[in-house]
C-alpha cells in the first residue's frame, strides 16, 4: 500500500489515480453508489440495478445465508432459486430468470468492452478512418509543453503553464470510471429553492461531507510508486495495445483487465468481503487508467486539494472575483434576465450588472421597502423591480415613477413557486403557482398587471433559465413528469409533455427528483435538458425540439451532486463531491468528454506565470471559502456564486490546457475553432498549434487535416461574410438562420474521404441548413412564426424534421447562446420582431468579440477563423525560418495547404508561392517549379514571375518561365526591360512596337543592339526609333549612336 | 521490298517447305511438337500479314537451318526458327554499329572496337569495312571540328547518321536509300533513336565507358548491348520490317514527353501525392516518382532528362497499353505493335554474337552467360506482370538467389548520379512511378514493407487522382485542334504534344514531305545558332506553301518550336499567320505569337 493514505481529488495527476477504493463500510451503504457505469468510446455500458455489482451490500448476509442453505442440504424453508453466477437465492424463478438477465447482459458487455479495447489498440496504432469528432486520442501534452519552451522565436503569443505540469492522460479509448467519491454523499432529494431569481442561499445546503470528502476520505489507493516521466524521451504515442498488454502482465492481483471484470465481480461476491470487492474493481479501473498513462504510474502529489501551482485544470475561474458582500445586505440574488446579481438592504436593491463582463464598480441601487424577499427580478426593460415577498405576494414598484403595487394570491388555494420577466409579444410577465402557470401584461400606464392567460397544471416546481426562454414545469409523484413551454420573442411553444427517466432504487422506494437535478443548458444554440438521475449515477441529455423532446444519451457522474455550466457552448458537468469538472463538447451526437476529470483552478489574473504561482497561493489563501464548498452557486450559464463570501467568478476555459492535453490536432483545431470567446487568443493558439506541427514534422498527412480544418472554418465565416474586411454589408442580406449551422458544422465539413460519418453528418446538417433557410425565409417575409412550424412539416425526413431548431430559438436568445458571457440588454428589447433580429444576430454570430457584444465593427480582427494570408504570416512565413533544413517537408505542406485553400477557392497571396518557388529552387528541384508553373498551381502573379527571373539566375528554363509570365499578365513594361536585360533587343522591340510600350528608353535598345556589335542590326533599331518615335532625331542619343555606326561601318 | 538476286520468292511459300520439314523433324521430337506446331502457325500469318518477299540466299539459310536441325539434336528449334525468322528480316537497308575508338587501335585488333552491330549476322569484314569508314570520317572531320566531328553523312545510296554517345563512343546508324519515295527521312530524328537507346541502356546499365572499364575484354558491354538494343529495336517492326522514322512522322518528337494538362484543382492533388510519396511513404526516405496517365506525364520530379527516361521506358514497357499489347497504343512514342509476334520471336533469337566469334550460339542469356549471371533485358517484351497488390513485378533482373522473389529493378539517374530502385504502381490507367534510393532499400523485407506503407498511405489519395484525371480526360484525341496539324516542343522541359497521331496520317503526302523538309532545314538553322551563340536563342519562322497548296510553318521562339500543316487554309500568308497567332494564344499561352 501507499505511504500516503489519503487523497485529494484536486491534484491527481490523471483520472486513474482517483481513489477509487472503499472507505469505510458505514460510508458506503448507499445502493446507488455502486451503480456506476463503464464508458468506452463514448458507449455506456451501465451495470444494471440487479446485476451482481449492485448486490454487493446484500452480498455478505446473502453468502452467508447460501452457505447456510449450502450447509443445511438446500431445500429448506420452501424453495429457493439460486444464481449460479452469485450464488444468490431468489424467491421465485421469475426474479432469478431477471436475474440472469442481468448477468447474460453483463457478459455481453463485457464481451463489448474487450472488443472495443481491442479496436482502441488497434485505432491507435492507425488513426481510424472514422474518427469520432469528440473522441480526443491518446494525450500528448509534453508536445506543446515542448513547444511553449523551444521555438522562442515562433513568438508564442499564449501563456502557458508550468511546465512542471504534467497534463494527465485521457484517454477515449477507456473512460474513467465512476468515482467512488459519489458514494459518500446520501443527500438524495435535497430541498433547495430555484437557482434563478430566487435566493441562493441553501443551495446544496444538505450535503453532509462535502467540504472535507475528497481530502479526508481514507484512500486505499494502489500505488504504483514509480513517477510518470517529466517529458522524458518516450511520449504518450505508445500503441495503447502495447501499454495494456504491459500493464496487464505487470500488475499483480490489483488489477485486472476490463474485460474480466464480470469475473471480477463473481469472485468478489464470493469472497463476500466488500472492500475486497473494491479493490478489485478499481483494480481494473486502474487499469483503465493505466492504459493511457505510458509508464507507471505517478505518484500523487498530496497538496492542499484546491489549489497549488501543482495543480491542473481546463477550467478555471479568474481572482478577483465580483466582491458584494457589504454587510448589510440580505443574500445575494441573480436575475438571469437582465444579468443582474442582486443584494438587498434593507431598504434597497444593489445591482451589480455582470454581462458583457463582471463589472466591479459600485453596484446601482434602488431603494424598495422592507420586507421579506424571496426572489427580485428586473423587468426585462428594467422599467420595473419585481420582488417576491411570500408565497402568495409579489410586489412591484415602477423604478421611474416610484409607484408600487401588489399582486396576491389567495393562501389557501395556490401558492407563488415565482416570476419571471418574459419578451415574449403577449405577455410580460409569467407567475408560476402550484396550481399552473399565469401569463399577465404589465400596463405601464396603469401601473398594473392584466391577466392574458391562465394555464392549469399541478406544478411541484419549475426550472427556467432566461437563455433559453424555456420553462420546464414538474409534475407528478416523482416529479418526472414535465411540461415545457418556451416564451419567447417569437411566441410561445408548448411541449408535448414527456417524463424523464429515472433508475428505479429498491424496492418501494421512489427517487423523486428535484430541481437540482434538472439544468436547462443552452449550447451552440440548440436547447437541451440535464436531468441527473442519482439512483442509476447517469446524467440524461434530451434535447428540445419544436414538437418533441428526444433523450440523447447519458454521461456518467462520479458524483451525486451535479452542478452543469455552459462556458462558450462547451458543457462543464461539476462533480461537486469529487471537485472535478468534465467537459463535454456536444457537437455533433457524441457524448465522449473531452478532456480528463480536473479540478476547477482559481487562477489570479496576473500575466506573469512565476508571480502567478506566487499569487495563487496567496489567493488562495485569501479565500476563504472553499472550491465546491456549499455556499457555491451555479449560476446559468458560467457564473460561480459563493453565496457565504458574497463572490462572484466566471467560468473559463483554459483553451492552451485543453488543447494541450490532445494528441489529435485536427480534432483540437475544430474544438478550438467552434469557440467563440476569446477568439485572438484561440486563433493565436491554432496558428501556434500549426507550427509547432509543423516544426516538429508530424505526418504531412496530419497537417493535412488540421489546415482542412482551419480553412473550412474560414470557409464558413467567409460565406457569412464576416471574414473578409469590407464584407460587412453582405451580412444583412447573409442567411442568418443557416449561420447558425454553418458555424456549427462548420469545421466537419471538410471532405475528408476517411470521415464518412461526418459526412453524413454534415450531410444533415446541410439539409437542416436549407430547412433553415426556408424558415427564415419564411419569418421574415410574414414576420412570424406560427407558419415556420408548418413549413418544416413538409420535410420528408422525420430526422432531419426533428432536428430542427424551433424559430424562436432562433430569434431572440441566440443572442445569448452565441456568447454566453455575454449579452446586452439592448438586444434582447430590439428583438421583438423577426425581421429585425436577423441581421442582429447575424451580427452577432459574425463579430465574435469577447469585450462587446455590440462591436458591429473589426470582426475581422475579432473572428477565430484564420484566413489563407494569416496562415502564411503567421505560420509559413514563421516557420521557414525554423525549417530551413529541410525545405522539401514545408513544400510538401505547402502544397497541402494550396489545396486545402483551392478547395474553397480563397485567393492566395502571391507571397506563398513565391516562398514555394524559393523553397524549391533552394533543392534544386527546378523542374518541380516547372511544373507547379505549368499546371498553374503557382498562380501567375508579377511577385511570381519577378521570383521566377530570380531563381532563374541559375537556371535559364526557371528563367524564361518568368519571362513567359510576365508577358501572360502583359506585364509589358517589365516584359521589354527583361529581354533587353537578356539581349533580346530586336523581340524587344517587335514587342515594344506592337503593344506601344514607350516607358523603356531608347537608349536601352541601342546599347543592346551595340553590345552585339551588328551594325545591321543596330542600324535597324536606330532607323525604327527614327520612324516611329517622334521627335526621337533631336535627342542626343540618336546622333551619338548614328555616330557610332559610322565608325563601326 | 524487291531486292535481292533473281526472282523474289514469297516467304509463304519457303515457310511452307519449312513447315514441313519442321513437322517431319518434330515428329521425332514429341516434347517440342507443340511449341513447334504455335511457331510455324505464327510463322505463317506473319508472313502473310506482312506479304513480304525475301531474297533466295534466306531461303537458302533455311535450308540450311533444318539441316542443323537434322544434324545437331542440341540445337533448340524454337531458338533456330526465331533466327531464321530473324534472318528473312529485310535488314539489309538498316545498320546500326556502336564502337569504341579507343579500343583495337594496332592492327589486328579491329574486331576489338566492335561493341555492336546490327544486323549481327553480317560478316566481320562487313562490319568492319562500316566501322572502318566511320572512323575515317570521324577522324577526318575532327580536323576542323574537334568538337562535333561529323553528323551526317549522305552517300548515294545511304544516310550515315552519326551520335557520339559518349566520348569516342559512337554510334552510326545506316539507311539506305531505296528508289522509292518513302525513303525521306530526317537525320535528327534518326539520331535521336541512338540518343534514345543510349539514355535507356544508360539508364539501366550505367554508361558504356564504365562497363568496358570494369571488363577491358569488352564482353560485359556486348553482353549488355547486344540484347538491349535488339530488344530495343523490337518496337520499330511494323509486320517483319524494320520502320525507322521517316517524314511521315514528321509531327512527332522522339525523346520528348507528352503531358497531360490537368485543371489546378487536380494538379494540386497530384502534387499532394507526389509530395506524399517522396515524403512520408516509405521511412524517412525521399523517393521520386514520376506518374502517368494513359501514355501521357502527369507529374514527375525528375529532372527533364531522367523523366524522358523513365517515361520513355514506361510507355514501352509499363503502362497499361504496353502491358496488355494487344491493342495498338495511339502514343506518339509507339509506333504499330502487331508484329507482336514477330518482334518477340525476334528478341528471343537475337543476341547470340558475343565474343566477336559469330557463331550460332543459344540465345543472349547463354551466350552472355559465361559468368552464369543473367544479364537483365529490361526491355524485354511482356516481362512485367501486374501483381495482385497494384504492383509492377517482373524477373526481367532474375530473382534472388535461394528465393522466387523477383529483384527488383534498378535504374542510375542522370541528375543525381545515383541508383534508385524502380518500384511501380498501377491503378486502373495511372502509372505510379517510385524511385527509392537503392541504398536504403537494405532487403526483400524492406522492399515489401515499403510497398505495404505505400498503399497503406498512398492509396486513397492514388484513387482520387485516378479518378479525377479519368473525369477530365478526353480520350486519345483529346489534343486534336481540329484544322490544325502540329507539333509544339517545349525544348527546356523535352517537352512536346501534337495532333493524335491518327489525324496526321489523314495529311497528304506531299505536306508531309514539305513539313519533313522544313524540319530538317529548321534543325540545321538550330544547329546553326547554336554552334554561333550558345547563349542566344534565335527566333525564326518559316511559313512556306507545299505543292498541295498547303501552309507548312514552322516557329521557333526561344527554346520553343511549333510546326504546323494547314491544309484546308486560305490563299493568303495572312491567313496562315493568323492561324498561328490564334492556335498560339489558344493554346500555347501566346508563346508563338508574333511581337
């Protein structure tokens, strides 16, 4: 065993090492711990509920009572039907056939699981053909490590991290497994109150160990001692067949490889003992992490679990954080509509606005009466504060006119669950009660409020994020019936009502789920529905569509509480019991995540890495609550509340990070090329990642892809219009609608021959662009939107029908959902009309800037699309430098490039070609630049032919190429100056005659003609110029060479 | 061909004597009955194919053969027949010699300067009396210009086509002169057939100075020679005659490559290959490749000379065309191939001269055989097979000792002096050229292993090549212009494309002698600019009116040259210039339009 007993979760260098060992038995008596399901190739393979490992608390007592029965010749007490896999005894032979259902499943998992390991080993020899899009390969993160610290002079425009740190493995090929952490926490079914525009406070208010788990947990952790090698020689691309087999052999009895876990679990439920169970199943999970992790294992550094310099992260939130606890205000409350967080005094109302970016000044303050408040929102125009006082009382007060007014309800018969402010064209404001929703009108000279509507529902409580528009009312016993409606701009949608999957617990009991459970997430405009199911430790994603709601799969969770953000349409799932966050990018329909489980750093904003480190600690320090502690809030979509501290932090991404911890760079270009924040910095990083390919000579067939990829993306700004300057105006008239997919589909729909999936993918999504581009049509000549829904229904393809978004979607929050940090109120009121919003949002999807929403202006300098001439700049022309050794590998690039930028007809700078004609001619290879020439893959341009004339010094068919260019793009001047240059002085002349060429000096043609020494012929040119030139007999040179002649005559 | 002494007997009726002696000796022989029985068939539809007549001393060598055959049981009657069919060859209008000047200098030694005559069989005192004259003539110009000796020399009754191939190694080419009118022909094209045999046995061989250096006794070049120019000059029989270019092939270049013109995008993915190939193919090293389509260039990063080689050997042997041979290749490269037969029979039996002793000896191989090495004929017709995997395989170079597998070929490039092996692909009508440095092929393992990384990486991109050019391509008469018979040659780059070679035989006779003329006088106005002014490159243009009424034109712009038949134009030379100015913006990028 370990010299260290204990872990953290915050500072384990790979997934692997998570502790995935028992605890003590009372800790872990909780039947949906062990519920936990193996991942691979982002397939879920889910133990069942009755397979053996979820029988392993009624192991012991069931072992001993089938011995007992073993012993007591069987037969006694009635009959009883026994598993002859676990030796459990059932009541009745139904119960053991679903038994042994379970077990028959469990084998074809199993069976599935090896296969699929078998196929990873193989894939990772050979990149597959069909790579999935968010299957991040093998890692390699000392590459860019490596880089950050060689090429100085590529001027890396990123900051990077220590390079002490060791980026963990992860690996698509086998997931991690569950965390056992989830185990510790019983806290099924907490209360709490809504996230949005109700008070924080008590949030997660029930989790028993939270704060101290991860670091006090006693962690029987198999160590295996040797460290994983810092950037030594041998890199991650070891065949994973290879580390398996090795790690296989190498280990003892600890672990054992995924495909016998099955026996695994037999022989634990023989043994009867738990935590030997445990340990054998983490065995193998180890194992799993093994696979990715070349060498042995490291060991793990045991540092304070939140922070450290040590420790890694692909998401960090920014020191300083919004700081509003003054100490007389009551709680802290967020208003997603407007982006406000709120705390009330006692007699007033201090907002801080956090969107685009968190502002720290002073708060704006309203002055409301005393009184309870269990919620505030801002009118969406913030003409008017809404403050709900109790459950049946909600007050208003006009900010401009100060009047004030009360809606209430009766007490008795329903009760206020909240409010929220909606743009929708009907109503302004939604009550939601127990008893239903009530849609109302606020008349502003009335000051009051009109009832438009009343819909009737039993509703237990509801879930709403002003993102979406979207409200989810739950309803039912277990509250897994729900009803959506969406209100937006366009008008209101209803759902059908549909009900979400929940794992059945034991018997007679009931998981019911709660609010906390369900997270409204918006990402790359399409709305979808987290629903946790804390029993079966899965996640579900359904996804919205106008008339129906479609469960896309599930994530596993290594922890019972969830916590989800959205940071630049990448989700970021909390495992807030493990203080580890997974992302997970959900492009196309592959839930694989995308990076490793890794702590959620706090990072200080300074630049300088060292005094980073040292303020980190210092920060650290000084904060007094703890990461994931229980004051923390999510807030929709990439805020952290901590609610005790009365902070405030944004989420980010640490793109350098992610995109380090990727060996497929095509894979890490497209992720990072669907991001929308910070787009210079993502750009610098993919012209970074470009060249350090490039430097480090990967496969020509690498960088292949990874320039399709960067131009395809280009490809599809360039057609929105936005990538080319002085494109602007085009945007108007630009589809918007289809925009939104192009972005979307954007990188895949490079024709990579070996990609056919994506092919059909983008297939469908080319298709579900054209139905897009109807809808839009169709908005906006009629302005509304009741008749888009009728156009899609004439869509043959169910599918593609199904996948298209609502118009409303569409209309009025992509404003949000294209930048989730970032959205001006200003927007949202100009949405009210269709028509108006298409170019608006065009604009926005367009102009992807991080400082200002409203910045209609330099997207070129804004976008993350990295056109042809940037690429030369900043890769080709860079790294020439580097590569001077071997010009033939960067033409041979080059070349990649030229047709990858062909393919989308960009126009090239001729500087390119002139470095290709340089490149070549410094090999020798001048036959090559022929045939580039000839066949026009050098487009003709005047730099070309002037390089052509230069690298044709030595030699002379080089040379007449030039030439022959020049006098193609009747370039005449310098046509005629260079074949003087050459002697050519009577062609010269022919042609300087024929296409009135009277730039170049007579002169020069005499002396051409005088350097050949023919009288005849200088007789001629003299005799020409004479004649045609006029005024040509006065000038000085006509008698000097008439004197010439007769000399030489 | 009426020649000879007496009346002229027809061939079909000796090979009928023939047969019937063959049936008789075969009959004794059972095991060759068969082979027997294919050849004399063969012999016979040849025969009556080609309707040739030979001379009484043939028939008379026939006699003489089925007496060997009666006498010398040893004798292979296959080998005797090819030899006889050889023999009835009208070879009489055609000699080629190679010779050494600086070998058998003392008397008595002359036969020692012999590195190759054709036709074999000709007495040494023959040989050497051609020599002898060439020598003389050699020796004699090189008075006045040491430089270039002699190029030509045109006798009453022969053309003397002289190459120094290399340094007092020469080649002479004799064509004798028949009084009819087919026998008009242009010196340069016939040397540039020497030229061309010695850049392929160059290319294959190494050069004839390091071979004679290597063995001073002379056998290894002979050996080598021998079979290589015989089986060279397989390809000019049309029926059982020798045809060497003559002013009907007036629009065509030899040692030049046609090219295929393909649209950038597609240029693009060929260049992706090319660069795949050389760069991430095969290990770590850089490999060339040249690849074809069809018989025609699609890429290449050879240098201009190598790539001729190579290409020129690939629309011989390696293509698609070359493989199957049944079907006659419209190239500009080949000329007819139905003399299949003939031609194979011929190179079978050929070669047997190796020592200077002329006698009768087995084949080639045996003959070249003394060491009990196989000397490689690459040229050998229908040796490379293609293999289930794509590739290109043949035992042309044997195989390696103790295995079945075949050795595979080597080829010494000019450029960079080194030897390279040749390994080739083949999909659908792509031809994929590979040349990997010899040297770090190390073994069979390394070689099949190159082969599996090459499909492995290459495949896809090779099939979207493949199918990209069979999108665009237009067939064999895709360069026809229609009212346009001509010839472009790019000289820097041994360039060259003309009108399919089936719309210029529609020409008339005499435009073809005018155009033939005109060439001759155009190379002689070349030579003559060249040898005044190495460094300028004249420009000049002729444009003259056959008795036809046809324009023949001929243009030279800086290294470029254009020859053109206009038989359908218009009075006017105005005409004809525009013509030219039009066809020359259309299609040669202005390259020919007059300033």
């Amino acid at each position: 065993m370990s010299e260290r007993e204990t872990h953290d979760f915050m500072s384990v260098d790979s997934f692997s090492q998570l502790p995935f060992i028992g605890r003590p038995a009372p800790g872990r008596d909780k039947p949906q711990a062990s519920n936990s399901g193996i991942r691979l190739f982002g397939i879920e393979f889910p133990q069942d509920p009755d397979s053996p490992v979820e029988d392993i608390e009624s192991s012991p007592k069931d072992q001993s009572s089938s011995a007992a029965a073993a012993g007591g010749g069987g037969g006694s007490g009635g009959r009883k039907f026994e598993c002859h896999y676990c030796c459990r005894n059932f009541p009745t032979s139904q119960a053991l056939g679903g038994h042994q259902n379970a077990h028959k499943r469990e084998r074809q998992h199993a069976k599935r699981a090896h296969l699929q390991s078998a196929m990873a080993a193989a894939a990772h020899h050979h990149p597959p053909p069909i790579a999935d899009g968010h299957v991040y390969g093998l890692l390699n993160y000392h590459r860019l490590n490596s880089l950050i610290h060689t090429p100085s002079r590529l001027g890396l425009p990123f900051e990077q991290h220590p390079h002490s740190l060791q980026y963990p493995h992860w690996s698509s090929t086998g997931s991690p497994n569950p965390n056992p952490a989830g185990r510790f926490y019983a806290g099924v079914g907490t209360v709490s109150q809504p996230i949005t525009g109700n008070p924080l406070p008590g949030l997660w208010r029930s989790v028993p160990a939270t704060s101290h788990g991860g670091a006090t947990s006693p962690v029987a952790h198999r160590d295996r001692s040797s460290p994983l090698p810092l950037f030594s020689g041998d890199d991650s691309r070891i065949p994973v067949g290879v580390l398996a087999s090795s790690s296989s052999s190498s280990s003892s009895s600890s672990s054992t490889p995924p495909s016998t876990a099955k026996d695994n679990h037999r022989q634990t439920l023989e043994s009867g003992t738990v935590n030997e169970r445990e340990e054998k199943h983490l065995g193998a999970e180890a194992d799993f992490g093994k696979l990715c992790v070349p060498g042995e294992r490291n060991t793990v550094r045991n540092k304070d679990w939140y922070g450290g310099f040590c420790a890694l992260s692909h998401v960090y939130i920014q020191h300083p954080p919004l700081r509003c606890n003054i100490p007389e205000t009551q709680g802290l409350y967020y208003d997603d509509g407007n982006k406000l967080l709120l705390s009330p005094t006692a007699d007033q109302v201090l907002s801080w606005k956090i969107a685009p970016t968190i502002q720290l000044d002073p708060p704006e303050s309203d002055s409301v009466s005393e009184g309870p408040i269990l919620s505030i929102r801002y009118s969406l125009d913030r003409k008017v504060i809404g403050i709900q006082r109790s459950n049946h009382e909600i007050q208003f007060k006009n900010r401009e006119t100060g009047e004030m007014f009360t809606r209430k309800y009766r007490p008795d018969s329903e009760s206020i669950l909240g409010f929220f402010w909606t743009d929708c064209p009907t109503c302004d404001i939604i009550f939601i009660k127990t008893s239903g929703l009530d849609l109302l009108h606020y008349e502003p000279e009335l000051n009051t409020l009109r009832l438009v509507e009343s819909k009737r529902f039993n509703v237990s409580w509801y879930v709403y994020t002003h993102e979406s528009r979207m409200i989810l009312l739950a309803s039912g016993m277990q509250c897994t019936v729900f009803y959506g409606f969406q209100f937006s701009s366009g008008g209101i949608i209803r759902l059908p009502k549909f009900e979400m999957t929940m794992t059945k617990a034991e018997a007679n009991q009931k998981p019911v789920l709660t609010e906390d459970d369900v997270h409204i997430v918006t990402i790359y405009g399409r709305i979808y529905c987290l629903q946790l199911d804390r029993v079966g430790m899965l996640l579900y994603l359904y996804r919205f569509y106008r008339d129906a709601v479609v469960q896309q799969g599930t994530m596993p969770i290594y922890s019972s509480k969830i916590a989800v953000s959205v940071v630049d349409n990448v989700l970021l799932v909390h495992q807030v019991d493990a203080k580890v966050v997974i992302l997970y990018d959900i492009f196309l329909d592959s839930l694989a995540p995308i990076s490793a489980p890794l702590p959620l750093l706090l990072r200080s904003s300074s630049n300088n890495r060292r005094q980073k480190i040292l303020l980190e600690d210092n920060t650290i320090s000084a904060y007094g609550g703890t990461i994931y502690g229980d004051s923390w809030t999510f807030l929709v979509p990439d805020l952290i509340c901590d609610v005790d501290n009365g902070m405030l932090w944004r989420i980010s991404l640490d793109l350098e990070a992610i995109a380090a911890s990727s060996s497929d760079i095509p894979l890490v270009l497209e992720f990072l090329q669907r991001r929308k924040s910070e787009p210079t910095k993502i750009k610098q990083l993919c012209l970074a990642i470009l060249r350090t390919i490039i430097v480090e000579k990967r496969p020509v067939s690498l960088i292949a892809r990874a320039i399709d990829v960067l131009i395809a993306s280009y490809a599809h700004s360039a057609k929105m219009g936005n990538a080319l300057p002085g494109d602007k105006g085009a945007s108007e008239n630009s589809p918007s609608t289809g925009s939104q997919h192009r972005i979307d589909s954007g990188p895949h729909v490079d024709p990579r021959s070996e990609m056919s999936p994506e092919r059909s993918s983008e297939q469908e999504s080319s298709g579900k662009e054209k139905e897009h581009q109807q809808d839009r049509d169709a908005s906006k000549t009629r302005a509304t939107d009741v008749s888009v829904g009728k156009l899609k229904l004439a869509v043959s393809d169910p599918e593609v029908d199904m996948s298209l978004e609502p118009v409303e979607t569409r209309s009025g929050q992509f404003l949000e959902k294209s930048f989730p940090c970032e959205k001006e109120d200003i927007q949202v009121e100009s949405s009210n009309t269709a028509s108006e919003k298409f170019p608006l949002r065009t604009e926005e999807l367009n102009s992807s800037p991080s400082t200002s929403a409203s910045n209609q202006q330099g997207t070129q300098l804004t976008s993350v699309a990295i056109s042809p001439n940037e690429m030369y700049n900043s890769v080709f022309a860079v790294v020439e430098d580097e590569m001077g050794a071997d010009p033939a590998y960067l033409v041979a690039v080059i070349v990649e490039f030229l047709r990858s930028v062909s393919k989308e007809k960009f126009y090239v700078h001729p500087k390119i070609y002139v470095m290709t004609i340089q490149l070549l001619a410094r090999n020798n290879r001048y036959s090559e630049i022929g045939l580039f020439i000839i066949n026009k893959i050098l487009e003709p341009s005047k730099e070309v032919a002037l390089q052509l004339l230069e690298s044709g010094r030595q030699n002379l068919p080089t040379h007449k190429l030039g030439i022959d260019m020049l006098r193609q793009l009747s370039l005449h001047y310098d046509y005629v100056t260079i074949l003087l240059q050459d002697g050519y002085y009577l062609e010269a002349l022919r042609y300087a005659h024929k296409y009135k060429v009277i730039t170049v000096r007579p002169s020069l043609f005499l002396e051409a003609a005088l350097v050949t020494r023919d009288t005849q012929n200088l007789a001629a040119v003299l005799r020409f110029f004479s004649d045609f030139l006029p005024g040509f007999k006065e000038t000085s040179d006509c008698s000097r060479y008439q004197r010439i002649l007769v000399e030489m005559s | 061909m009426r020649r000879g002494r007496g009346s002229p007997k027809t061939l079909n009726g000796v090979s009928r004597g023939l047969a019937r002696a063959l049936v008789a000796a075969a009959s004794r022989r059972q095991d060759q009955q068969k082979r027997l029985g294919g050849l004399i068939y063969n012999l016979q539809r040849t025969d009556l194919d080609a309707g040739c007549t030979v001379d009484q001393d043939v028939e008379w060598l026939l006699g003489i053969g089925v007496f060997l055959i009666w006498n010398h049981e040893k004798l292979d009657f296959l080998e005797f027949l090819q030899y006889l069919q050889f023999k009835t060859l009208d070879v009489h209008i055609f000699k080629i010699c190679i010779f050494d000047l600086r070998r058998g200098q003392h008397e008595g030694q002359e036969l020692d300067k012999i590195l190759f005559f054709f036709p074999m069989e000709a007495p040494f005192s023959a040989q050497l009396s051609v020599i002898g004259l060439c020598e003389g003539i050699i020796t004699f110009t090189r008075i006045f210009s040491p430089e270039a000796a002699c190029e030509v020399i045109e006798a009453e009754r022969h053309s003397y086509v002289f190459y120094e191939a290399e340094p007092d190694i020469w080649m002479v080419m004799v064509m004798e002169k028949s009084k009819d009118n087919e026998s008009f022909w242009r010196c340069d094209a016939l040397r540039r057939i020497l030229k061309e045999v010695h850049y392929l046995f160059m290319m294959f061989h190494g050069s004839l100075r390091s071979l004679l250096e290597k063995q001073p006794g002379g056998e290894l070049a002979r050996n080598r020679l021998y079979p290589f120019v015989l089986d060279y000059l397989t390809d000019f029989y049309v029926g059982k005659k020798l045809q060497m270019p003559s002013f009907r092939d007036s629009l065509r270049e030899r040692g030049t490559v046609q090219t295929l013109t393909v649209s950038r995008e597609v240029a693009i993915e060929v260049q992706s290959l090319i660069t795949m190939l050389g760069y991430s193919c095969i290990g770590n090293t850089t490999c060339k490749s040249v690849i074809l389509f069809h018989d025609l260039l699609v890429s290449t990063t050879l240098s201009p000379e190598d790539t001729t080689n190579i290409y020129t050997y690939a629309v011989l042997r390696l293509t698609p065309q070359a493989l199957s041979s049944s079907t006659n290749s419209w190239s500009y490269l080949l000329k007819g191939t139905s003399a299949t037969t003939v031609a194979v029979g011929f190179t079978a039996a050929t070669g047997p001269v190796s020592d200077g002793s002329q006698q009768l000896s087995r084949d080639a191989s045996s003959a070249g055989q003394g060491q009990g090495n196989n000397v490689p004929r690459p040229l050998q017709r229908e040796k490379w097979f293609k293999g289930k995997d794509g590739f290109l395989t043949t035992d042309i170079w044997g195989a390696e000792v103790g295995s079945l597998v075949p050795v595979l070929p080597t080829v010494w490039l000019r450029e960079t002096e080194e030897n390279m092996c040749l390994c080739i692909y083949q999909h659908k009508n792509l031809t994929v050229v590979i040349l990997i440095p010899a040297c770090s092929l190390i073994n069979e393992q390394g070689l099949s292993l190159a082969k599996q990384q090459l499909v492995e990486n290459a495949y896809p991109k090779i099939l979207n090549v493949e199918e990209k050019l069979s999108r665009g391509w237009g067939g064999e008469n895709s360069y026809h212009v229609s009212g346009y018979r001509y010839l472009v040659i790019d000289g820097d780059r041994h360039i060259s494309r003309a009108s399919p070679p089936g719309k210029v035989t529609t020409l008339a006779k005499d435009s073809l002698l005018t155009l033939n003329k005109l060439r001759e006088e155009v190379d002689l106005e070349k030579l003559r600019a060249q040898r005044t002014n190495p460094e300028h490159e004249n420009d000049f243009e002729v444009c003259i009116r056959a008795k036809n009424n046809a324009w023949v034109i001929a243009k030279v712009t800086r290294g470029k040259e254009l020859h053109m038949v206009l038989e359908k134009a218009n009075e006017t030379l105005l005409y004809a210039t525009e013509a030219v100015e039009k066809f020359s913006n259309r299609y040669c990028e202005g390259a020919f339009s007059s300033d």
